[in-house]
C-alpha cells in the first residue's frame, strides 16, 4: 500500500473531508475512473489519428489471397540471387 500526501487550502480540505471525498475508498474509486476515462479518451484519440490517415484503402480478402503466392515468390527469387 502507498501513501499520498497532497497540499490543499484548509478550506477546500475541511470541505472535502466533510463531504467524504478524502477518504481512502472514495479516492481510490475516483483515481480508478479518472484511469478508465483517461483511457477511452486516449483510444478515441488514436482512432481519430488514424481515420485522418490518407493511407491506401483496404484490400478485400481475395485480393490478399492473391498477393501472398506473388510476395513469395518474389521473395524466393531475391534469396537466389
């Protein structure tokens, strides 16, 4: 177990502390939403990264299946030289 110690103004502190909310569960449970929230906001970030992405567009399953034998071949015929 750690412990934090944070500076607060007295007033903001005697009003939290009445209201609950420096009390070891209440902290815990909103360090661990903050955490969750961060962490969605962080995913919805990199999926707007990479919608902004001008990349090629997806190839459909058969034209993947068609490029592996090529790549291969290609490659085959590099590693004989």
């Amino acid at each position: 177990m750690t412990t934090v110690q944070i500076t607060l103004p007295d007033q903001l502190a005697q009003e939290a502390e009445r209201a609950g909310l420096l009390s070891p569960e209440f902290v815990e449970k909103w360090l661990r939403d903050q955490l969750k929230t961060r962490r969605v906001d962080q995913l919805f970030a990199a999926m707007d990264r990479m919608s902004a992405v001008d990349g090629p567009a997806a190839m459909p399953p058969e034209a993947v299946a068609e490029e592996i034998p090529a790549m291969r071949a290609e490659r085959r015929v590099r590693g004989n030289r």
